[in-house]
C-alpha cells in the first residue's frame, strides 16, 4: 500500500535510505548519495510538505520516494529535450530496503496514476534505477544539473505512453 509518510514514519525512513546507500555503494554509485544523502533535514521537509510517500506492506515500510507536483528548478535547464512543456510531477529520492522486488514499478504506476506527466532523473552510475526506469517506459531526454552542479541524467514519462 502506498500512502504519504507520516512523521511517526521517520525512523524507518533512514533506515530505508541507509539501505539504499549501501546498495548503491555495492553496485558501483558510491557518490550520488554518498553517506548523508538525502540529508535529515530533506527527508523531515519532505513528509512536512507531503511530499513524502511510503510503500507498506504488513506493516514494515518497504520504499520511500517524494512525489514534487510543480516546476522543479533543476529541470528548468536540461542538455536535451524535454518530451514537452506540460505540467508535470518530479519523482526524487526513490529508495527500497531491497527484500521486496519490483517495488519501483509499483511507485511508477501509482505516480502516474496521480499524475499524467512525471519527469525524474538519475545518476550515471545508477545503472539499476536506468534500467528500471527505461524498462518502465521513461524516456531519456538528456542531461541536468542538481543546484550542487552535479550532472544527472533526465528521464520522462506520459501516463498514456505504453508500459507498466
């Protein structure tokens, strides 16, 4: 089930990113979170503004992500193309604790079932999160910058578009 985060949530939030930043070290994407990514005061902010939702199955958080309705500014410039101009969602911060798979489509079918146009991006290293974005039907637009200056890869998807 995926419902928004609930401050009550926050502990087994960064446990859930913990995890993550250690399957990305894993699997080769040491940098883009590094050890404190995304910081406490992020992922506080997001369930404040709900933006934060949780996936929960039997009673244990399983994912986390941040759905952002609105203009996002590190989308404002892109190396590429986006698909078009349209109002979209941002999907940020996408993470698991890794026991329960296909949990990603799960959060891109609900997400679009929200929102008909949803732009997120990834890192070069993150080669599984390319994997399940492009098997879910995102298309790579091209190149952005995070406000740090970071360089990630752009993806969009339409709600129409086929998959998932």
């Amino acid at each position: 089930m995926i419902r928004p985060a609930r401050p009550s949530d926050f502990d087994e939030i960064l446990e859930i990113y913990d995890a993550a930043r250690r399957f990305m070290k894993a699997s080769g994407n040491p940098t883009q979170w590094g050890d404190t990514e995304p910081r406490v005061e992020q992922v506080l902010e997001d369930i404040r503004l709900r933006q934060s939702y949780v996936v929960e199955l039997d009673g244990r958080l399983q994912a986390v992500f941040a759905m952002i309705p609105g203009e996002d500014p590190t989308y404002k410039v892109i190396e590429g193309a986006w698909l078009d101009d349209a109002p979209y969602c941002a999907v940020h911060r996408v993470a698991s604790r890794g026991e329960v798979p296909g949990l990603a489509t799960e959060i891109f079918r609900w997400v679009l079932a929200q929102h008909p146009n949803v732009r997120i991006d990834t890192h070069d290293d993150n080669h599984p999160m390319q994997h399940v974005l492009e098997k879910n039907g995102f298309v790579r637009c091209g190149r952005i910058w995070t406000l740090s200056g970071s360089p990630r890869i752009a993806y969009q998807r339409h709600s129409g578009s086929d998959h998932i």
